[in-house]
C-alpha cells in the first residue's frame, strides 16, 4: 500500500475495465484514481481513457471537462483534443471544435501516428470551413491540401477537395 506505482497499478486496472467495456468498472476505478492519486503522473492517463469512455457514452461536456486538463507535452495531448473537437462538433459548438483541431496542426509530431492525428484535425477543419453559415470554401481546401499522401485520411481529404471545386462551380476540376 506504500508503493509509489500504486496509482499505476490502479490506472492500468481501469485500462484493462476500459478496453474489456466494463466502462462502469473503470470509471469506479477512475474514482479511487481522481479521490487518492489526483497529483500522481497516472491521474492525466486516467482522465485520458475517462474522457474517452464519457464521449462514448454521449456525454460530450463530461468528456471535454476531463480530456481539457490534458496539457502539451502529454502523450495524449492531440488525441485528447481529437475527441474534443468532435465533442464539441456534435454539441454545435464549432469554434470551440475549430480551436482543438487547429492546437492540433499546430503541436510538432514526432511520430506516424501523430502525423495521422494531424492530419485528421486538418480534414476536420476543411469540414468545418466548408459547411460553415457562411462557408469558407478557399481555407477549407487549403487544409485538405495539407493531408500527406500516405495518411489514412487522405482519400477523405481529395473528395473535400472536389467538393470544393463543385463548390464554386469548376466540375472539370473536380474530377
């Protein structure tokens, strides 16, 4: 009980609870996390895969409130502000959407997968451009233009594109 990986332990409990999908079991787990380790490096995670499981279960405030308090630096920063910025979409909230995906595009990556994240945020924003009241046609194709060819998301950016193109009426462009 005098440990110092005790709060770990307990985090990696939740996490095993998070991905089985016993989301009740984890977020008791993430109580005994937030009530007895709230200044530990565990209480970020926790929050982390808490958020995750809020946003899940449609509770969008209750996972932005816990997915805000992580900060840059943290390995989960940009996926934290992923879900944030869908949450926020979903409650019609779209510049608060606009600004989690633009910290996004704006944090360094220093891997694949953040590449990826990026580049997801950048799509997101090109949506957001596009189907804005009054839609800002050349800055959402921009942010399409910014997908790397090997993202996951690039095929989803190319059809913003075109849709951009048909857009202000060029349909030759757009194929």
């Amino acid at each position: 009980p005098q440990s110092d990986k005790l709060a770990n332990y307990h985090f990696q409990l939740m996490n095993i609870d998070y991905k089985e999908g016993k989301y009740k079991e984890a977020l008791d787990k993430y109580q005994i996390i937030a009530r007895n380790f709230g200044k530990s490096n565990a209480k970020a995670d926790a929050d982390y895969i808490a958020g995750q499981i809020k946003f899940e279960q449609g509770y969008y405030q209750e996972s932005i409130d816990l997915l805000a308090s992580i900060l840059p630096g943290n390995a989960n920063y940009l996926y934290a502000r992923y879900t944030m910025g869908i949450a926020y979409n979903r409650m019609s909230k779209f510049d608060e959407a606009e600004n989690c995906f633009r910290a996004i595009t704006e944090q360094p990556v220093t891997n694949n997968s953040e590449r990826d994240i990026q580049d997801a945020a950048k799509v997101k924003l090109g949506h957001l451009f596009f189907s804005a009241e009054k839609p800002d046609i050349v800055a959402a194709a921009r942010m399409y233009l910014q997908v790397h060819k090997e993202s996951p998301v690039f095929g989803e950016a190319m059809l913003g594109i075109a849709w951009c193109f048909l857009k202000v009426n060029k349909p030759d462009e757009a194929s």
